[in-house]
C-alpha cells in the first residue's frame, strides 16, 4: 500500500514541476506547497497541513517555512526546491522518512518593458517569456515617424513589411515545389529557377536546404512504413506458399487413406477385414481431413490478411497523396493573399512617390536589453535576442532604429 500510495505522491509531486522544470525562482514569486508523510501507524500517506499554502519569495530570495525555516528559493527551479525543503525538514525534525513536498509556482515577479513600445510598463510575468512575446504584451513597436521624418520613416516601414511579405513567399513558393515533387513521385525537389530571398543567396540556400531535408525526411519515414508493409506481404505469401505445399503432400495421404478405408470396408462387409482395423482407418482417415481443413483455414487467413495488407498499402500512398493535395491548396491560397498584400503595399509606395523596382535596402533594426540582477544582486545589462528566454523581474529596453544599405536593391 505504501508503495502505491508513493507512486501517487511522485505523480502529485512531478506535475507541476514538468511545467516549470526550466524556470528559476525569482524575488516576488509566489509559491504553492503541498505535502504528504508516511504514518507508520495508520501504514498510509497523510496530508500534512502545516505546510500547506502559498509563499512569497522575500527580497532576499528565501521563503519561511515551519519546520524547514529560513531556505533559500531564488534560482531554483521547483524541484530543487522541493529537494531543498524536504531536507531541512527531515534535518531539523529529526525524520527518517522525509515529506513529500510539492511546489508549484503561482504568481509570477513582473518584468517591465522600456524604449520603442506602444504601452512600455509593468506586465505579469509568464514562463517562456521572450522580447518578441514581451513587445506584443506592450502593443507592439511604437511607429518610427519620429526618427527620420514621417512620410519617408513610413514608407520605409512599409518596406519592412514588404521584405516580410517576399520572404513569405518565397518560403510558400518553396513549399508548393517541394508539395509538387511529392505528387509527382519525384525523388527531389525542382525549384523554380527565379526564386530569390531579400537578404541575398545565402538566406536563400538556407530555405531551400529546409525544404529539401523536409522532402528527404518525409520521403524515408514513407518509404520505411512502405517496406515494412511489403515485408509482411512477403511473409505472408511465403505462409501461403507452406501451407499449399504441405496441402498438396497430404492429398496424396489423403487419397491413399480413403482407397484403404474404402477395401477394408469392403472386406468387412464380406468378413475378410475385422471391425477394429476399419474403424482405424477410418480414424486415420478422419485426422488426415481434418488437418486437411486446417490447412484450408490458414490459407483463407493468411491470403485475406495478404488483401489486408495491399488495402493498406494502396491507403498509405492515398493518405500522402491526400496530404500533400490538401497542403498543396493551402499553400497556394496563402501565396494568392500574399501576393495581394504585397500589391497593396506596392501600391502605398508609389502613392507617396517612392520607386518600388529601385528603392534601396532600408528598413527597420530592433534591438533588445535587458537588464537583471544576479544571484550575486549585481545588475547586469546584455544584449538579447528577440527569441531568447527572459526571467520574471527582467527589466526589457526596446530601441529601434533605421538602417540603410545603398549596396543592394530589395527587388530582385
């Protein structure tokens, strides 16, 4: 019973740390603790209210705890700082057997955001936080008129957007090659030859290398599953092939069996052959037919299993034709509404007078810093990128500034 109850008590405890496996413990945190223990008289786990409730991280770093005391929690993750507590626990109270603490984290410190955003402030901290995510919870960038003059700040922030919008789809483009080379059985993927990305070849080797190790890896999982099927096709056919082999031995046993039941039947009726000897051949014969008609349903088996499988060979190239149609649809639906809104971006330029063909590559820079305070209560300020992970109490400043390259044009 103990041990049932303690796999319940792990699977209480690892909940909510799976979620929170990856996230340190930072000031103002608020925590929940939840423990059991062993009573060795009632041979059964127990809740343990004098642990249970929520916890605010002191600015030290540390929490209070009856019976553990003063423990530090800042930078640890929560099953640390299970660990933690159930050992000072056992060390202070003198167990053998320590509690079973669960901690969850429920409230997490604010992180503030600073510099180019449309609502800078305070916001509640969230796990997996990152500056992209942060800049949407402030509303976003804030417009870049102000750097360089309005008509011409915006219309190189239309031209931002605009390389966004030929990135896409060329990715699209890059998509439906690789959706038609599936339908076609190729084994490769033919690109169309005008295919060019904003940011130069590189970038756009990059794509296409993706696209061609998605073709690849697509092509062998399919490929595997397709062997596998045929494999057991083969068995099954060699099954067949056994069986009718054996069938076709026993018919000649089976035929000279019945010729010797049929004269010793004969001879009894005469009275040359006595009763015993007739009835066991005709035992001898009943056991050679019935393994005859074994034979019979192992070959029925075994052949609507062959049918079986070729059904499920012919649905597995359906299902990737079907697949690849289907993606195929949406991947040309979203190239038309890309198109149209590359047009309409088009459009806005010219009206503000700007040479769409030969505008230069200008567009918009956002940069990222963040400042934190160390386990060692140092402030650190570090540049960090859009998709790096923050922590709950980051201190987020956004700038965002225009730059020019005269070097290359962004039509291509």
């Amino acid at each position: 019973m103990r041990y049932i109850f303690l796999t319940l008590v792990v699977m209480l405890v690892g909940a909510p740390q799976a979620q929170a496996e990856a996230y340190e413990i930072g000031i103002q945190d608020r925590l929940s603790l939840r423990a059991v223990i062993w009573n060795e008289d009632q041979r059964a786990y127990e809740n343990w209210a004098i642990l249970a409730g929520e916890y605010l991280v002191q600015p030290d770093g540390s929490i209070s705890v009856p019976l553990a005391g003063s423990v530090q929690a800042r930078g640890l993750t929560a099953s640390e700082l299970s660990e933690a507590l159930a050992s000072a626990i056992a060390k202070n109270g003198g167990m053998n057997d320590a509690p079973r603490i669960a901690v969850e984290v429920v409230g997490y410190q604010p992180f503030y955001v600073l510099g180019d955003v449309n609502r800078p402030g305070a916001y509640p901290g969230v796990p997996g936080l990152t500056p992209l995510k942060a800049v949407a919870l402030a509303g976003g960038l804030r417009t870049v008129g102000g750097l360089q003059g309005g008509a011409e700040a915006d219309s190189i922030r239309i031209v931002g957007n605009l390389r966004g919008f030929l990135t896409d789809i060329l990715r699209a483009r890059a998509r439906r090659a690789r959706l038609e080379a599936i339908l076609a059985g190729a084994d490769g993927v033919a690109f169309p030859k005008d295919l060019s990305h904003p940011d130069g070849a590189a970038a756009l080797a990059g794509v296409l290398n993706e696209e061609r190790a998605i073709f690849a890896s697509d092509k062998a999982a399919f490929e595997r599953e397709l062997a596998s099927l045929e494999e057991l096709k083969a068995l099954l056919k060699s099954r067949v092939a056994g069986l009718e082999s054996k069938r076709a031995g026993l018919a000649e046993q089976l035929r000279f069996s019945r010729q010797i039941a049929e004269n010793l039947a004969g001879l009894n009726e005469r009275g040359y052959a006595p009763a015993t000897r007739l009835a066991d051949s005709q035992r001898s014969l009943f056991e050679l037919e019935s393994r005859d008609t074994d034979m019979q349903n192992g070959i029925f088996a075994a052949r609507q299993s062959i049918a079986e499988n070729e059904r499920e060979i012919i649905e597995l190239s359906a299902r990737k034709h079907t697949k690849a149609t289907l993606d195929l649809q949406e991947v040309q639906a979203k190239l038309e509404h890309l198109r149209l809104s590359r047009m309409v971006l088009e459009d806005v330029l010219r009206s503000q007078g700007v040479g769409v063909a030969s505008l230069p590559r200008t567009e918009v820079i956002t940069r990222f810093k963040v400042a934190r305070v160390s386990v060692a209560d140092q402030e650190v300020v570090q540049d960090i990128g859009p998709t790096e992970r923050m922590v709950s109490g980051d201190v987020l400043t956004v700038t965002t500034e225009l730059v020019s390259d005269e070097t290359e044009e962004v039509m291509q």
